[in-house]
C-alpha cells in the first residue's frame, strides 16, 4: 500500500474510500509489504472474536523487538490478551460504569458552554481549536483527576505517541521523539499514581490504586499504562467524532436540517457519523498459529490489520454503504471494535459527541463550514478527522 499524501486536498479520505471499495470488490483478504490486510465484515468480526489466533499483542511482530515501548505496553488493555486482559478491563471499568459516565453529563454541558462562550459574538473560528480539541481532553482529566494547567504537556505527548500505531515507525523517529516522549509522560503519570496511593481522591486514578481483582491490585506502572492509554484512546477519538459529524451535517444540509427539528434522531445520526468516518480506520492484530482467512493460508507471527473502515462500508452488510442516512440501521458497525476489547470509552464518546452537537445546534442557527478558510486534515490511513475546520456561524 503506497500513500502519497495531501492533507490539505478537499479530502484526503476520498482516496481512502476509494481504495476500500476496490479491495472489497476484488481483493478482500491480501497480503503486502505491511502483513495482511483484510477489509469484509464477516471476515473481520471473525478475527476480532478469535483472540487466540489472533492476538492483540502486537508488540510481538515488531522486529527487531521495541523494548524501549515496553513501559507503555504496560497496563495497557488493547494490546493485551488473555487471561491477564479480562482481570485488567474488570479493574478499570470501575472508573467507566454506566453511572460514572451519565454521571459526566451537567459537567459535559458546562464544560461545552464556557468553550463556545469564549468565542461568543464572533461569526467565524476554528471548531477544533475552539471546542472540539478543549471539549474531551478537559472531561478526560477530570474523570482521571489530572491538573487542566498541565494541557500543553499532554498536547506534546499526544502528537508524538500519535505516530505508534504501527510496527512501521522509523527506528529514527522513534529515538528521537517517541520514546523520549514516552519517559517524560511515565514519569509525570508515575508520580500522579504515587500521590493517590499515599492521599485517595475520588478520581479513576485512585479507583485504580486501590481496586482489587482476584485478591489482586493493579500495580504502579500498569495504572501508568492505563492512564496513559486513556488520555490517548479518548481525546484524538472524540475530537473526531464532533469535527466529522460538522463535516458531514455541513455535506449533507438536508440530515443537518433533520437533526435540527427532531433532536431524537441525533443519536442514530451520531453512530451514522462513526460508521462513514470512523477515527480510527484500521485496527491490529498478529497470528499466533497458522490459519487460514478468506481462501487464504496465513503463517504465524503474522501482522494482520482489519480495516474496520472497509468493513463498515461493506454491502453485504450496509445497503447503499456510501451513502449518508442517519436513520439506517447502523447496529453491527465496527467503529468501536468488537468482542472483548470494545471500547471502554464508547458511552463517554457518545456523551461527548451528542452533547457537543445539540449544543452547537441550540445556539446557532446555522453552521457551514467557512469556504474562505481552509480544512485540513489528519492522514486519514491512521486518523479519520479534520485537524483544522474553520466554520462560520449565525
Ligand atoms: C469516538 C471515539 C472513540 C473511538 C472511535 C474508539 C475506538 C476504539 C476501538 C476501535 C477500540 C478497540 C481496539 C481493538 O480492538 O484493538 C477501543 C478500545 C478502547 N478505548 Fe476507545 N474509542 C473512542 C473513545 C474512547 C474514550 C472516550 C475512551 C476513554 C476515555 C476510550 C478508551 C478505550 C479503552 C480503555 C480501550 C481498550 C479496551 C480493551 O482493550 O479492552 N475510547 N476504542
């Protein structure tokens, strides 16, 4: 797979669809220089109930081995399997029950007023440096009690960990801005976990410290790990989730103008969103026995991505999945993954994402993107989100 890249083009995901409707027709299951890649529904919803043929730990396929990224592997769910994994999610879905997240919902509120307050009276500005970048990350680190004025640290981690989503970072790259990026945030996540255990608050870091599995605690550095994890998976994410569903609204006046005069479709319009532009397009998987996928043999040790993009446009699944229909049946989208490593943050996100928008909706009576300015986007092949949308309200 050859990407040449322009994020400023009108959208970059347009050749990203265009490749997943290609491989869904011809070649579903293949194999590249990158491992496999595998696009159909069926095929994937296979490989993510199947943990033991194919597992999440993916750290196993990179070779040479990246021992310097132990230390963020640690405590970290995704990419681990089980049983260590059900013992680890049982411990850190305590900080993300149902009541903790519905919970959130006046703060959610509060937190996306006083971010549109601050550019009350202006016509024109930049949904994501205005709402959609502040919105998740302040929810994060007050459900995991980390101080707002350390923002522009996690801004700094986050561009660079932003890059470790593949076996395929340049060991260069990863000398030079992950792993140092790595030490600096353990260290900082480190010395938050020793101030809970010694003074508990009320925080998911301090659920953590003190939460007992099988007689069990998590130890410092997986509580590292898992805070870690948290701050990544849930802001990147959510930032695109409202940032897409703006795009598309904008695309689509008519879904928009739906929403508007009935707000009970905004929830079907929100997972629509997911499913046309999920954040993230692709997961990661690695063989650990030969097996065989869509009429072909695959070895073990093997690194297999499922594009969970392609497989939530997959005809045989979504009729006309091209098409932008808030009020599809959306239900078997993969967005969120499937199985036992589906989103922990899944409710909060879509807390977030309905939230942000009614709110947007109640205050403006009309929001379009700003053709003066320019979007820009994230490369679309790993993050599925504008990374710049000025937008123009009234
Ligand atoms: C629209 C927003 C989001 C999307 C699209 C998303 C997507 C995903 C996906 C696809 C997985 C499964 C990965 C795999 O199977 O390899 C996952 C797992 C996870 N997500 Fe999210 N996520 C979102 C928001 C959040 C939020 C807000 C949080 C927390 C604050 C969060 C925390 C997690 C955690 C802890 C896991 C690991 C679960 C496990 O392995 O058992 N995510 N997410």
């Amino acid at each position: 797979m050859t990407v040449t890249l322009d994020t400023t083009a009108k959208d970059p995901a347009e050749e990203l669809f265009a490749w997943f409707r290609t491989k869904l027709d011809t070649e579903p299951v293949y194999r590249d220089e990158n491992g496999w890649q595998v696009f159909g529904h069926a095929d994937i919803a296979r490989i993510l109930a199947d943990t033991t043929t194919f597992s999440s730990d993916t750290a196993r396929a990179f070779n040479p081995p990246q021992p310097d990224l132990d230390f963020f592997d640690m405590g970290n769910l995704v990419t681990t399997d089980p049983p260590r994994h059900r013992q680890l999610r049982s411990l850190i879905s305590s900080g993300f029950t149902p009541r903790a997240v519905a919970g959130l919902t006046p703060r959610i509120e509060r937190i996306t007023h006083a971010l549109l307050d601050a550019v009350d009276g202006a016509d024109r500005f930049d949904l994501i440096d205005s709402v959609a970048y502040a919105l998740p990350i302040t929810v994060i680190c007050e459900l995991l009690g980390l101080p707002m004025e350390d923002e522009p640290l996690f801004r700094v981690w986050g561009e660079a960990l932003g890059t470790v989503d593949a076996a395929t970072v340049p060991p260069e790259q990863m000398a030079d801005e992950v792993v140092p990026a790595v030490r600096e945030m353990n260290a900082y996540l480190m010395e938050q976990v020793r101030r809970r255990r010694r003074q508990p608050t009320d925080d998911v870091i301090s659920k953590l410290a003190n939460a007992e599995v099988d007689g069990k605690r998590l130890e410092d550095g997986e509580i590292v790990g898992v805070t870690g994890l948290t701050m990544f998976a849930g802001h990147a994410t959510t930032l695109a989730l409202v940032a897409n569903a703006v795009l598309l609204f904008d695309r689509h006046p008519e879904a928009g103008a739906a929403v508007r005069a009935d707000r009970d479709l905004l929830p079907g319009a929100v997972e629509e969103v997911l499913r046309l532009r999920p954040p993230f397009p692709r997961l990661a998987r690695v063989t650990t026995t030969d097996t065989e996928l869509g009429g072909h043999r695959i070895a073990a040790g093997e690194l297999v991505t499922p594009w969970i993009g392609a497989a939530n446009r997959d005809a045989t699944r979504f009729p006309d999945p091209d098409r932008f229909d808030i009020r599809r049946d959306t239900g078997g989208h993969l967005v969120f993954g499937q199985g036992i490593h589906f989103c922990l943050g899944a409710p909060l996100a879509r807390l977030e994402g309905r939230i942000a928008l009614g709110i947007l909706m109640d205050r403006y009576q009309d929001i379009a993107v700003d053709e003066s300015g320019t979007v820009e986007f994230e490369n679309p092949w790993q993050l599925l989100s504008p990374k710049r949308l000025p937008i123009r309200v009234a």
